[in-house]
C-alpha cells in the first residue's frame, strides 16, 4: 500500500477522493444539495515514531554518525559503542525510577558523547566537499539535537521523521500525540469525506478552515455554504460562508440547532478512520 501511495502521488490521490464523491452522487447516496452542509475538524495523525527521549535521540544520533562514518572510511578517535549504550541503559532506568538527578548525569554523557563525535567527524571532512555532502543530513539533526533544550521551539522528534512535530491533546490517557495536524471535512448528513489535508505546522485550527473549505470545494465541484464546527475554531475569519460555532446562541432558529447538535457526529467517523481505516499511525 505505501508503494502504491507513493507511486500515485498526491494529485492522483485527490482525483480518487474526487471520485468518490461524484459516484455518491450518481448513485444517489447522496443529493446534491447535501455537499453545501459540512462539518469540519481537526485531528492528530501519529507518525510512526518511538516516544522521544533525550537519551534515545542523543544515543541514536551518535549510532547512525559513527555507521556513516564507517562506511564512509573515517577512522574516528572513539567510538563511544560501549559506554554510550550503557549511559543511555542506565538514563532510562533513573527515570523509570524517578531518580532525575542520576538521569541528568547519563543524559550529559550522552550529550558529551555525541558532541565529540560531531567534532570529530568535522575535523575530517573539513577539506573534503564529497564527503560534506554526505554528512550534511545527520550532522544537521545531530547539531540540532545538542542545541535543543526543553523550552526550544520547532524541536527535533525523530531522526527518521524530522517533521514530527508535539501536539498537546489535554486528555489524561494521552496528554501528548507525535505526528502531524490532519483537517478533516465530512458532509454534515452521511459524513462523507470531502476533504483530508495534512498541515506541515501545528496551526491554530481557525487558521485551518480556509483552506480546507476551499479544497472540499474543489473537489465537491460545490460552494459550500454552511458549516458547523467546534469552539476551537473561534476566530476563523471566514465572512463569505455561515460558521456555526458549537454552543452558539445568537441567531439560532430551530433547524439550525438542530443541524448543530449533530456536529459532534463527525468524532465517531475520524475514530473509524483511525482503528478500521488503519490510519491511527502513518
């Protein structure tokens, strides 16, 4: 499935969803009209990434550097092999013990660990452009890594996935979800999928609407002219289409609350989605 992704693209994949909406027309599972009401939201794709950890990103960093650097043909002073799996067993057992201080201590090893081999590694390839090149990527990560602290912003998750960003949840089971902001936008009656876009950036959700208006559009061939969203989505913006905001009380007639109450009804299809559909993690 994922060559087959990858061989279509993300074009063909939008003319795939495309289809789907017009056979649901032709076929009369849904009317016409029913594409101008949508409901619209936001959800966290997970990549498919360990739980980052210092001491686990420190330590793989210096693992991929020292494999480069042997295949590369550098002959560097200290591996850190040995001493630097030790330092990052023990960091995780300081911390399952909740003993931070002693954790502190292995995660500087780490830290230590992993700067000398950069320094190491651009010692000898300073004269070299080829060999630059090929250090570029990691060496890039492994800077990055070092220089990163807790309060760092556009931080490193994942050598593997670099474009993982944290996306706080606020829910006790879990707090924290390491992936990318999907938006979603389904039509209001039958919850059909009308759009799906992937954001490279944890955006505000009001800052999301627009745009994914606008492809549900395009790919609906329809204007869309009402919409019902959650409180998150405050602030949109949006003046040429009617926003319904949940808890909304002012201008409200019957049928519109109605047709509100039924916005939560898109949360059942994007858990569908992620445990049937298999898009819990990407």
């Amino acid at each position: 499935m994922t060559r087959w992704r990858n061989r279509l693209g993300l074009e063909n994949l939008e003319k795939i969803l495309a289809e789907t909406i017009v056979t649901a027309v032709n076929t009369e599972t849904v009317a016409p009209q029913d594409l101008k009401r949508v409901i619209a939201d936001t959800t966290v794709m997970e990549k498919n990434i360990a739980f980052p950890t210092d001491s686990k990103l420190l330590n793989r960093a210096r693992e991929q550097l020292v494999e480069l650097a042997d295949n590369s043909g550098l002959k560097l002073r200290k591996s850190y092999a040995r001493v630097g799996k030790f330092a990052a067993l023990n960091a995780w057992r300081y911390a399952h013990a909740k003993q931070f201080t002693r954790m502190r201590t292995e995660v500087k090893k780490l830290r230590n660990f992993l700067g000398r081999t950069v320094r190491d590694i651009e010692r000898q390839i300073k004269d070299s452009l080829d060999l630059q090149g090929v250090f570029d990527d990691l060496l890039g990560k492994a800077k990055q890594l070092l220089s990163q602290e807790k309060t760092s912003k556009d931080k490193l998750y994942s050598l593997h996935a670099p474009e993982a960003y944290c996306i706080s949840k606020g829910k006790a089971g879990k707090p924290y979800e390491f992936g990318s902001k999907v938006s979603l936008v389904l039509t209001h009656k039958q919850g059909l999928a009308l759009s799906s876009q992937a954001l490279p950036e944890n955006q505000y959700d009001g800052h999301t609407l627009e745009d994914s208006l606008k492809k549900a559009e395009a790919l609906a061939q329809t204007a869309i002219e009402q919409v019902f969203v959650d409180k998150g989505y405050k602030g949109h913006g949006i003046e040429d289409r009617k926003i319904y905001i949940s808890g909304q009380k002012r201008g409200m007639t019957r049928t519109l609350k109605r047709h509100l109450k039924r916005r939560s009804a898109i949360e059942p299809h994007i858990g569908h989605m992620k445990s049937e559909g298999k898009l819990r993690r990407n």
